[in-house]
C-alpha cells in the first residue's frame, strides 16, 4: 500500500516536496512469531521515522510532563538522543496554576506499602506548566535556535475560548516549534474550564475546539486522547476528521493510588487530603495497548493510507514495550514516567533492545514491521469458529476444559493453568 513520504514542509498544509513510496505489504504469518536470525554481515537496523514530514533519529518521544518542563532538562534530552520532544503543557495564563507537593504515589509490586517491591504503577496530582507562558516561549525559541535540525513539539491546553485557542496557537508558532499536541485528555485539574479531559470527553465539544485549532495551526496538529471514555475511538475519529494529522494515546488514567493502612489517608496526602489524579507505569501498558489497537484499527479502516499518525504511549520502560505499540500501528512511541523513574539515559537502551528486536526478525526499518500484528486481532466468535475449524481439520488440539460443568475444585490451578497461553 502506498504512503507519502515528505522532504520538506513549508507550513500544515503546504509541502514543497514529496514523493511516493511503496510501504511494504503485511508480512505473512509464518514470519511473525519466528527467531530469525542475522548474518553478521546485516545492516544495523535503521530507526529512523517520517511523521508527519517531521524527520526523527528513533521513534522515543519525551511525551509531555516533568521531562519537558524547561530549558535544562529538555536540551539533556536532545542530548541523550531522544527522538523529539513534547514540552510540558501549556496555557496563557500560568498564574491559574498552582501545584502542590507532595504529588506523586508509587504502587509496589508485592505486600501493600513494601518499599523493596518494584514500582508498576505511578499516580500524578500535577497541573499543567506553572511557569510563565513567556518564559516557556523563550526557551521553546532557544532550543529551536540550538536544535534546529531537531523536533521539538509544543503541548497546549485552553480554556473554551476561540480567541484564547487562537492566541495561544500563534504565540508558539512564533517560536519555530516543529508541530503541536493538544492536551484534550489530562484527567485532573480545572475541568469546571472545559479544559483537558472535558473535553476530549465530550464529541461536540471537542469537533468544535479542534475546528478553532486547525483553522490557526500552519504546523502538524497531534490530539492527544484521553482513556477514562467508553469508546476511545470515538473522539479520535472526531479530532481526524476536524484536520488533525495525529493521534496520541493514552493519557493517564484516573486513579486513587491506594489509603496508608497506618494513618487511614489516601496518597499522595497533602496535609492529610488527596484528590483523584492520573495513573501511569507498567500496570497502564495492557490498557493502553489495546486503547491503541482500537485506534490503529479505526484509522486503517476509516482512513486508510491517508498520511495520518498515532503516537502510543503508556508504561514504556523497554524497547520490546515500543515493539508492541509500534506493531500494532504505532509511528512513534512516547515516554514520560519511564525518564522520571529511570533518568534521559533510558533512551540508548530502548533503542539497543528495540535494534535487537528487529535483528532477531529481520527488520531493516521501523516501517518493516508497524501495524503487523493488527490484524490477528478478531471478535471471540470468530476465535470460536476459527478453533472449530482447526480441530475439525486435526490442524490445531484444543487444551483445557471443554464446559463449565468440567471445573474441579482440587485441580482448580491446574485447569486454570491448562487454559493459559503464555
């Protein structure tokens, strides 16, 4: 199937180049799932990857939060290699925001309240940037003029104000960033403005705003989704088909991390009280792969070879958790809690273990191998009919118990365990 690959852009609708190129076709199933392994004389695998007509090294995006809060730390980021970077959100008026500390709970593997278990799962109560918009403009232009040749993203969020969204848009422009995120899909924080999550939440609402943004923007527009919705495709289809060029997925989901069993508090407890707040890690990458699946199927059916992005994100600490976005559709894959926890190093080892990954397939490029394993995913009735055609054709042994009646409770492990895949 074909796609277009830019050279250069001139603007959200303008491309002063281009040319097509042919993406290569599914690859059949017997590749999939095998360990084939390369000659020494193999090329490194390329990570590179076009989005949008933005050019990156690797797909790992510093997703939008702590990481990219200013200057210091998000040059450190350029630094270490990562593929772009998303700024932390903001809004034209800072002096609204008003975080507190502490702001964070960490959720343990092992007994509740274990300090030596490993951390799956991360609670936020922050805000978006505090800092002054014109401070944040100031330091999006001097990286702009130091990084020229690499992608910086602005990430916003407004009030339901047309002019404000306006306003907003065309200040960070100014500043040479390379394209937008629009934050519809913070769980926490303001919602009485009609800002993040009310939002995304919200179709009509959200069809409206994304109008106001893609009648301003003149530089690739990335909707970010928020989970805590039924139907996740629902407001995706909306913002793609209101001129956004991408989809970013998930945000965090609403959460209450846990009560300290000692003093009867909900965490993070800020003078004894704690409200709701975004839930992220290990433990959120299930849910966001198939958040992801969802869109990546609706996209390939709704908008075919269209030159449109999905950026997945959720609980990425290894370069097999960027595979699997990646291989169920995914262009580029970001990461937020993963530098928090393990510092801007983390990306020369997401690109080894990714490098790796694509040796052992044979992958040459990022391309290869994006939206493989989409379409082994079905409905269970056709999982059902699928399984009694094999063993009608003595091509497949179905294990396990064949009927509830079957279950024992002495070997109730052990028909639990027959039943189980991996």
């Amino acid at each position: 199937m074909a796609s277009l690959s830019f050279t250069h852009i001139g603007g959200k609708n303008s491309v002063t180049e281009f040319r097509t190129t042919r993406r290569p076709s599914l690859i059949p199933c017997r590749r999939v799932g095998f360990r084939v392994f390369a000659s020494a004389s193999q090329p490194e695998p390329d990570l590179s990857v076009t989005v949008n007509g933005l050019h990156m090294p690797n797909p790992f995006v510093i997703a939008s939060g702590p990481p990219g809060t200013n200057y210091t730390v998000m040059k450190r980021a350029f630094d270490e290699g990562w593929g772009a970077v998303i700024a932390k959100t903001v809004s034209l008026d800072a002096s609204k925001v008003i975080n507190v500390t502490p702001r964070y709970a960490r959720l343990r593997a092992g007994a509740n309240g274990s300090a030596k278990g490993q951390i799956i799962g991360w609670e936020n109560i922050e805000l978006i940037s505090d800092r002054p918009f014109e401070t944040m403009l100031k330091e999006f232009k001097q990286l702009k003029e130091e990084y020229p040749n690499r992608i910086l993203i602005a990430s916003i969020m407004e009030e339901y104000n047309k002019a404000a969204w306006e306003e907003l848009i065309e200040r960070v422009e100014q500043t040479g960033i390379d394209a937008i995120e629009v934050n519809f899909s913070c769980p926490h924080g303001m919602p009485e403005r009609k800002m993040g999550a009310a939002v995304g939440q919200d179709c009509a609402l959200l069809e409206e705003v994304c109008g106001w943004i893609n009648a301003k923007a003149t530089v690739p527009v990335w909707a970010k989704m928020t989970p805590n919705i039924t139907d996740i495709t629902q407001p995706a289809r909306v913002a793609l088909r209101s001129g956004c060029e991408g989809i970013a997925a998930i945000n965090t989901i609403m959460s209450v991390m846990g009560i300290n069993l000692n003093t009867l508090r909900p965490e993070p407890c800020v003078e004894g009280y704690s409200t709701p707040g975004g839930y992220s890690s290990k433990a959120v990458h299930p849910i966001a792969l198939g958040k992801v699946m969802n869109i990546a199927q609706m996209m390939k059916s709704e908008f075919g070879d269209k030159d449109y992005s999905l950026s997945g994100i959720g609980g990425v600490e290894t370069g097999g958790d960027a595979a699997e976005f990646i291989l169920l559709g995914a262009n580029t894959v970001q990461v937020c809690t993963g530098v928090m926890m393990h510092g801007y190093g983390l990306v020369k080892k997401l690109c080894t273990e990714l490098k790796d990954f694509m040796k052992i397939h044979n992958f040459s490029s990022i391309e290869d191998f994006r939206g493989v394993s989409l379409p082994y995913f079905t409905t269970h009735t056709d999982l059902v009919r699928r399984q009694q055609e094999a063993i009608q054709q003595r091509k497949a042994i179905r294990l396990g118990l064949q009927s509830d009646k079957d279950w024992t409770g002495d070997g109730f492990v052990k028909e639990t365990e027959s039943m189980v895949s991996n």
